[in-house]
C-alpha cells in the first residue's frame, strides 16, 4: 500500500497552542503584579512567591511520581498554581504555612482529582480558603506597604481597606487603591498591574473578556444600587486578581459564552452579598469556589444546540 | 474448628469489614465526635457495649421476633441498651456525656448496631453474636480512635489534652473543622481499602462485591428466586 494514502485520527490541523504555552503567557501576564508587589512589599514577597512555587512544583513532581503518571511539571501549570497562591497571601505569611498551602493545592485539590483539567476548584483559591480557615490570625495580618522587611518584629501591621469600610474608618484614596498603596494580599493589591496582565491576556486570546466583564460589571451594578460606592469596591479587595486570573480558569469555568455570563453574574452577586451581608470582609474567593462547584450544571443547562436541531422544528418532522 | 471461627468473627471487624471504614455505616457520629481522642474513646466503648448487649439480646429473641416486625423490635431493644449505657455515662462521666451531647442517645440509630443485628445477630447464635458485636465495636472504636488522634494532633497539636505539637507548629484548625473531618475519613477509607484484599475489578461492582455480600439478604433472596 501507498504510505501517502495512510489517513491518521482527526484532529488532523493543530493551532501549535500547547498547555505550556498558555501557562507561559499566563505567568506573563502576572509579572507586572508581582513586580507591583515585590516593590510594595519589599523583597519577602518574592521569597514568599519562590517558597509557594516551589512547593506546588515539589508536589505535583512527587505526587505524579507516586500515582505512577507521566510526570506534568513542564507544562507549568503548577508554577501558576504557585503564583497565584502567593498572589492569595499576605506578605508577613509564615514560610512553613506558605508551603503547607502549595502542597493542600496541588495534591489535594488537583493530583487527588485526576491534575490538569481535572480538578474541579481552582486550587490557588481553594488552598487559601483551606489556609484561611486554618490559620486565621497568620492569613489575617496585613502589612502596612513599603514597612515590611525580614525580621518579623520590624511589620506595621493594619487592616485592609475593605475591613476598615466595613467599619467604615476608611477615607476614599483611588489613586493609591489603583496603584496599590495599600495593604492586603501580596497579588490583589496593585489593579494597575492586574489590569495590564488582563490586558495582556486579551491580546493573547489566552481569555475571554466575557467572564471577567461579568463579574466586574455584576459588583459596579449591583453595589451603586445598593447605595455603595462601586469603584471603592472593584479596586479592594481581590476583585480583579479573581476576576481576571482566577475566574477564568479554563478547567473551571463554563465552555458557552451563556454559561460563561451565569457564571461571572452569578460571582458578582456572591461577592457582594458576602463583602456587605456576610461575616467576612471580602467574599471573591468564596464566591468564584461556589460557582466552580455550580459549573458542571451551568454548562448542562446552557449546552450549545447542533445547527439545524432542536427549536419549533421537531414536532414537525 | 469453632475456635478458628470465633477468631475470624472478632478480626473481620477490625479491618476486614470494619463498619466505618469499609462498610462505611455509622458515619455521622465518626465526623462529629472525632475532634479529639478522648471523645473517640467515650463513644466507641459506649457503641461497643450497646452493640454486645444488643447483638446477644437479638441473637436470643431471632426465633421470637416475627420477620415482619423485626426492625421496630431490634429499635426497641437497642434503645434499652442506650439507656442503660447513657444513664450509666451520666451516672459515672459526666464529662464525656457533656463533650458527646446528643450522639450518645443517637446510638440508638447508628446505623452499624442495627446493620449487625440484621446481617448477623439474627442468623447466628448467641456466642458467634458476641464475638462478632466485640469485633465491630473494637473497629468502630479504632477507626473513632485514630480519626480522633489525627484530627486532635494536627488541629490542636495535642494528643488526648497533652500538648505534643504545639510549640513546633501552628495548629492547622482546618482538621478540627467539618472539611477537615472529611479529608481524614477519606484517606482512611483509602488506607483501610489499601490493606483489606485486593480491590474488586471494575466489572466486579455491584452487590457480590460488597464487604457485606455474604450476608445481605437481597442478595440470598435473589439467588433463591
């Protein structure tokens, strides 16, 4: 037989996409925030970041290793993983708890369920939750910016701003909100950055602006009606770094642009029920976490119908 | 030849079939009250000893109970037992019924003492009863036993009130919490899995490969019809 004439299993074009290449362009898109944050923060915040990645790293090696699966660290999605948790932290977080939460990430919330595309949390937010619920002085103890250095007694630490409105002690500064003078996680801080890194991803068509615009568009709407102010509340608090890096993660948000507009509604209206009704001053990661969970029946209810099917057209034929 | 049965009947409990990490029954006092050691310990001999009386007085009752009535009456007889045990524990421990509350009158429903007295007591006599109501209990009480020294060890940092860990590390409270619970029972389950005979075949699920296949009913009465 002619070897030309050999047809191989389709897919037969490849777009050259691969999962490494996504996830560079992902850890591209955090540089700028995690420079913002380094130069706030001062030089622990990238001793915080290296310890978060290289436990994520350590632990999607070994846990491959010991589950007897081809090993997955190249494809860099743990090195993500690790970033964004940092992103999750304070600064002054204890090393030894920083690495604990690398480790509940990627062995409890992503290799337990099967790794890469099929953990059905994100794992960042979901080992920050577990870190928050475990530690909640530690993951509570923000720094004041540009105060903190190695020795931990030298740490002014304050409340964030979000915390402070809740008490309602906080006077209105957007320039420094934007730019992140401000004290709270290591990632959240700078929304000039994080805007840039979305920006960047756009461009990239790494994401979609659907989910995003949602969720952010959800809080400006629902906290204007409410009678709040909806700039103060986009730029505090971990909205963007949710809405735009954790949010849209491929494996735990829906595929249809409808499921896609539920879902980013749906964790602007958790996210400000939480920060206004609930008990805990910011509600993003909670939020984001609840609609990962709904996501299997997002994507059922709103499953893209084959042209030419269902509609009027049925009962006839 | 009796003497190797009796044997096989108290060791099934523990890892074999034990109720609550392979049968999985009983689940709900196993969460709740396995914050910490002393609580494990409380609550399994309390189960052990409602689970010897009960399975001895079922065992002894089987040919008198009608089959028509027969769970409202092994409810009744267990609740006797969780009586007496729980007056007993007020009588003698009053901290141990403080820090159980409501889960030491809710063994009346547990679900592994009533499970043995259907899968077991009421086929059996009196002393393979026995044997096999002690066995469960020393499996329900290690499986309480170890979730608790986990959970107590890692959320608290102490072992049954004696503090072990609490200098060297911050208490993870996540393992004292709900999700925290659920965590160390599923990795249990996984050990106690890993150590029992090999796992069943894929095509192998259903009923015949159950821990309780040999003794569950639906099954016998399916093989009859």
């Amino acid at each position: 037989m002619n070897s030309k004439l050999y047809v191989s299993s389709s897919p037969h074009l490849h777009s050259g996409i691969t999962i490494s290449k996504i996830m560079l362009d992902v850890i591209i898109a955090l540089i700028p925030a995690l420079v913002a944050s380094v130069i706030i923060f001062g030089i622990r915040a990238l001793i915080v970041i290296l310890v978060t990645v290289l436990s994520c790293v350590t632990s999607e090696y070994i846990s491959r290793k010991l589950m007897k699966r081809d090993n997955t660290i190249y494809d860099l999605s743990a090195v993500v993983t690790g970033i964004l948790l940092a992103f999750n932290l304070p600064v002054s977080i204890n090393l030894a708890i920083a690495a604990f939460g690398g480790i509940a990430a990627i062995v409890v919330v992503k290799q337990m369920f099967g790794g890469i595309g099929q953990n059905f949390v994100n794992p960042a937010l979901a080992a920050r939750i577990i870190l928050v619920a475990s530690f909640p002085t530690a993951m509570s103890t923000w720094s004041k910016p540009f105060t903190n250095t190695f020795s931990k007694a030298d740490i002014i630490t304050t409340a964030t701003p979000l915390s402070k409105a809740v008490v309602g002690t906080y006077d209105k500064n957007y320039f420094d909100l934007f730019f992140g003078i401000r004290p709270g996680c290591m990632g959240e801080i700078c929304a000039a950055a994080l805007i840039l890194g979305g920006i960047y991803l756009l461009i990239r068509k790494i994401i979609t602006p659907t989910i995003p615009i949602c969720y952010i568009g959800t809080v400006f709407i629902l906290t204007l009606i409410l009678g709040k102010d909806p700039i103060f509340h986009i730029l505090s608090g971990g909205l963007l770094l949710g809405a735009i890096f954790m949010a849209t993660d491929y494996t735990t948000s829906p595929l249809t642009f409808k499921g896609k507009v539920i879902f980013g509604i749906g964790c602007g209206i958790l996210t400000v029920l939480i920060r206004l009704y609930g008990a805990l001053p910011e509600g993003v990661s909670f939020s984001i976490i609840l609609m990962n969970i709904l996501v299997p029946h997002i994507e059922k209810l709103t499953i893209t119908k084959p042209f030419g099917k269902g509609g009027k057209s049925i009962g006839k034929a | 030849m009796e003497k190797t049965s009796f044997k096989l009947e108290f060791t099934k409990g523990i890892i074999k079939e034990n109720p609550v990490l392979r049968l999985v029954l009983g689940t709900c006092p196993t969460l709740a009250i396995t914050t910490a050691a002393s609580n494990a310990i409380g609550m399994g001999i309390a189960a052990t000893l409602v689970l010897i009386c009960s399975n001895a007085a079922i065992s002894l009752l089987r040919k008198v109970i009608p089959d028509k009535v027969r769970i409202p009456a092994y409810i009744t007889i267990i609740a006797g037992f969780v009586s007496v045990v729980q007056m007993l524990v007020k009588a003698f421990t009053p901290e141990i019924d403080k820090t159980l509350g409501i889960y030491l009158p809710l063994i009346v429903v547990n679900c592994i003492i009533l499970g043995r007295a259907e899968m077991y007591a009421n086929k059996h006599t009196v002393l393979p009863s026995i044997v096999d109501g002690l066995g469960m209990g020393v499996g329900f009480t290690a499986a309480l036993l170890s979730m608790g020294i986990i959970r107590e060890l890692l959320g608290s940092g102490t072992i049954l009130g004696i503090p072990i860990l609490t200098n060297l590390i911050d208490p993870v409270i996540i393992f004292i919490l709900p999700p925290g619970g659920f965590f160390v029972f599923g990795m249990l389950i996984a050990i106690a899995n890993k150590l029992s005979d090999k796992p069943a075949k894929k095509a192998e699920l259903g009923c015949s490969s159950c821990p309780l296949g040999k003794n569950c009913t639906s099954i016998s009465k399916k093989e009859e019809a």
